[in-house]
C-alpha cells in the first residue's frame, strides 16, 4: 500500500496521529544538547520540534516518534503514513488469528453432540 492508502486504512480502523510540542532538552539548545558535530552546530536551531504519536480507537498509544525538526504538512504525512505502515502487519496477523479462532469455534459448534 502507498502512503495515501495506508493513511486511509489507519483513519478507518479508528488510528489517530496526534502533534505536539517536544522541546524538552533540558533547558539545553538542540546544540548543546547534541554536542559539537551534530547537524544542527551546521544547520542551526529549528523552528519547531515535535513528536507524533499514534493511538488507536481505544486511546492507547501503539507508536511514537519525537524530535521531529520543521516538519512541513506533507512531511507530517510522511511520518504518519510511515507509522502506519510499521502498525498494519500486526493488525493484519490479529485479524488472521481472529478469523482462525472463529473458524475453529464453528467447527467445534457444527459437531453433534453425544446424549
């Protein structure tokens, strides 16, 4: 799946991607907190530093990612997609196990029972 299809997929099975803030560093700049030779001694400081986490239908959070530095919206999708493709093969291998489980249920239904 693309990430346009997977980003659909999330949205349907009740995922949702929440923003926020992520500039605890202790008190440090993104320089001094990664120290001489890291991209932002280069770059300098970022505009904006967030995390993104994923949560499903019940609230519970199933991935995260922080530390992203001046994401545009598209970038946002990006990550968001890319979550959800780290998610799907285990909502798949559930949903395998449910259907498996059900079947096995059936079967045992279907049996004639001794009097």
């Amino acid at each position: 799946m693309d990430g346009a299809q997977l980003l659909r997929w999330a949205e349907r099975q009740g995922y949702t991607f929440t923003w926020a803030d992520d500039w605890d560093l202790g008190g440090k700049s993104h320089t001094d907190y990664y120290g001489p030779g890291s991209a932002y001694e280069e770059c300098g400081e970022p505009s904006t530093c967030e995390t993104c986490d994923m949560v499903d239908a019940n609230g519970d959070m199933v991935d995260s990612l922080g530390c992203i530095d001046d994401a545009s919206e598209e970038y946002r999708r990006e990550v968001e997609a890319d979550m959800a493709r780290e998610v799907y093969p285990a909502w798949v291998k559930a949903q395998r196990r449910s259907r498996s489980t059900w079947r096995a249920r059936k079967r045992t239904l279907r049996r004639p029972v001794a009097l």
